[in-house]
C-alpha cells in the first residue's frame, strides 16, 4: 500500500511529493471516452462495474498516489428528488427559487443517498494500491446549479437570490449541509480514506457573503469526519482569511493564486495541494517541466501535494499527463532526497 498522499495529509514532510490530478478519469482519456460512447454519464456514475472501472483507468497508465471516486457532485442530489441531466455540465430541470421549492428538498438517511457510489467504493479498496477519495460539492457549489439551474460565469441568479430570499438560502444551505455529511460518512463507512470538498464556485461571493452562507455549511460538513479532509475552493485568495477557520488538514489552493501567499495565511502546519495551470498541459514539455519544478521548489520544505490548479482539460494531450507525473516523480526525490 502506498500511503504517502496520506502521510503528507499528516502534515509531514516526506520523502517525495505525492500527486494525483483532478478529474483524473476523463474525456482527456480515450479509454474513457469509448465507455462514454456507450453509456450516458450519469448511467456511468450509477453503474458500480463502470465506475470502478473508469476510476481505475488513469491509474493504469500514469504513477498516481492517490485515486478519485468516479462520480459528481451532482448525484447525490438525485435521492433528494432533483431532475438532473448533463450536457455536459449539470442542468437542473425545475431550479430552485423559493422557499415552497427549497422545502421540497428530501434529505435522506446516508445509505439512501447514492448506495450505487457505496458499492463503487468497496469494489475500489478491493483492487487499489494507492487511498481512495471520496468526495462532495460544497453547499455553495451545489446550490449555485440548483438554483441557476446550469453553469455559469458569475451565477448571478443564484447572488440575486441569496439577497433576496436569505430565509430560503439558509434553508437550503442548512439542508445540503446535512445531505453532505450523511454523503461523506457513508462513503467513510464504505471505505474511502480521505474525503475532498470541490466548493469550485466559492470565488463568486464577496468575503461577507460567503460568511454569512457558504462557510458555516461548510464547517458543518467537516465537523465530524474521521478521516484526513482537503477543502478545494476556487478563486479564493479573498475568501482565504475566512476559509482559514475551516478545520481540515489540506486545502486545494487553484491555479490563479500564489502557494507562497498561501502558506503564509494557512500556516506551515496544514497540507497544501495543487496548483499547476491546467492549461500548462497544452505548452510543450520544456514549459510543463519548468512549472512543475516551480511549484516544488516552492514548496520544498513545507507539506504539499502535488495536483493541478482545477480540473484536467479534455483536450490535454495524455502523453503531456504522462510527462508531468515522471516529471514530478523525478524532480521531487531530488530535491527532498537530496
Ligand atoms: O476523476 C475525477 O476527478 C472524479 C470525477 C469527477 C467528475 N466531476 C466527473 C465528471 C469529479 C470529482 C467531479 C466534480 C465536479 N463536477 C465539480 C467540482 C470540480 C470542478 O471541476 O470544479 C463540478 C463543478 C462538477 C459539475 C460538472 N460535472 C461540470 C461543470 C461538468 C462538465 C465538465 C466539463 O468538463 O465539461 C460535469 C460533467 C462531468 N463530471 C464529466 C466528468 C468526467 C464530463 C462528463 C462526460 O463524460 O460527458
């Protein structure tokens, strides 16, 4: 078993930084889009077979520390009654705008809310070498596609709502709160050894916003998890004072902000994880190299776990995914080994 994703989730610095890539198993893949060619996403996420299998998929080819359940934040949504399609982000066919709709919301006891996602993960530890995440969409990041209804730039649906109806936004954050930590216990119970919270739309609300309702949901979530917890937000660097009191020992830190001015708001006893562009996957080798190397100097003498800054593109060529992984490999045993 290889565990140092989870030594370097301890805090310690260890003998070579760990790394795994966000959305790992994915279109960049070509066995992946052939499974695709066959079935639809979220008949993907549902079917335990093929979700093992996907997951597996990156491992086969590249030297990763760590392996992602095959899922989306959007599934659990489904037990609690939301119609759901992807194209190929999330679309929510009735989005929420009152507090009529937000009370329509079930929340479901743990083993009800994607039991398909419990037996993808026991069929996992069975044939994995390396941890096992579980993961969930934050509140906010949730509630920013149930209530606009699909993606968007800056969600302004979704802001103009938690203005407006703040009685229905606390209902629903308090609501996916609760769905959340019943999701995550259970993918603990089911075996995941690590879990990573994706807030990817934190970066829309101004700092007294996301105080008001996106942080305490999140605390809430990570009260009483026993296993080694990362929170991912994106576009964060003005929320971090404030993220700074979310207690979990890593935090995902993306690629338009500084590792450097991270670790001096986050402190030299928390794990930091990321944050190469992923864009950088589409420059030559010489430039891949280069910032690889960047980011490990940087973060030589603190704990880091190497991974990109958001998720891979589909269009990264997979022989770049290749280099980056030896890159790293060879680059971190020299400069921690000496
Ligand atoms: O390998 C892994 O990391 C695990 C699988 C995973 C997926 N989605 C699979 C997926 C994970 C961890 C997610 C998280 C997720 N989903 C987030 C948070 C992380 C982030 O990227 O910000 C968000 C915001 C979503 C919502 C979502 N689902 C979007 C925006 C999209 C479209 C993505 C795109 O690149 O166009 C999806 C669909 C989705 N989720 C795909 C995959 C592999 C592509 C679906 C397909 O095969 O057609």
């Amino acid at each position: 078993m290889n565990t140092l994703f989870l030594r370097a989730l301890s805090g310690e610095v260890i003998e070579r930084t760990p790394l795994w890539i966000m959305r790992q198993a994915g279109r960049y893949l070509p066995e992946y889009r052939a499974v695709r060619e066959k079935v639809d996403f979220l008949t993907l996420c549902q079917t335990p077979d093929l979700a093992a299998e996907v997951t597996l998929q990156p491992l086969r080819r590249f030297n990763l520390d760590a392996a992602i359940l095959f899922s989306d934040i959007m599934t659990p949504l489904l037990s609690a009654g939301v119609q759901l399609e992807f194209n190929p982000g999330p679309v929510v066919q009735a989005p929420l705008r009152s507090i009529n709709d937000v009370e329509k919301l079930r929340v479901l006891e743990p083993d009800e809310i994607a039991p398909f996602v419990n037996s993808t993960i026991k069929i996992l530890r069975r044939e994995l070498k390396v941890p096992l995440i579980g993961f969930a969409g934050a509140p906010l990041t949730l509630a920013a596609y149930l209530v606009q209804g699909k993606g968007s730039k800056d969600f302004s649906v979704l802001r103009s709502f938690l203005y407006q109806e703040p009685q229905a936004a606390h209902l629903l954050f308090d609501k996916l709160a609760v769905l959340t930590a019943r999701y995550l216990q259970a993918q603990i119970d089911a075996g995941a050894q690590a879990v990573q919270l994706f807030d990817s739309w934190a970066g829309i609300l101004s700092e007294e916003m996301y105080r008001k309702f996106a942080l305490p949901a999140v605390q809430k979530i990570f009260a009483n998890l026993a296993v080694p917890r990362i929170y991912f937000a994106q576009d964060a660097a003005h929320l971090w004072p404030a993220i700074k009191s979310i207690d979990v020992e890593g935090y995902g830190i993306d690629w338009r902000t500084s590792l450097n001015e991270a670790r001096n708001i986050f402190g030299n006893q928390k794990t930091l994880q990321g944050n190469l562009d992923p864009a950088i996957l589409k420059a030559n080798k010489h430039v891949i190299r280069h910032h690889a190397d960047n980011i490990l100097q940087t973060m030589q003498k603190t704990s880091h776990i190497f991974n990109l800054g958001h998720g891979i593109e589909p269009d990264a060529p997979v022989e770049h995914v290749s280099y980056l992984v030896e890159c790293v490999h060879e680059i971190s045993k020299q400069i921690r080994q000496g």
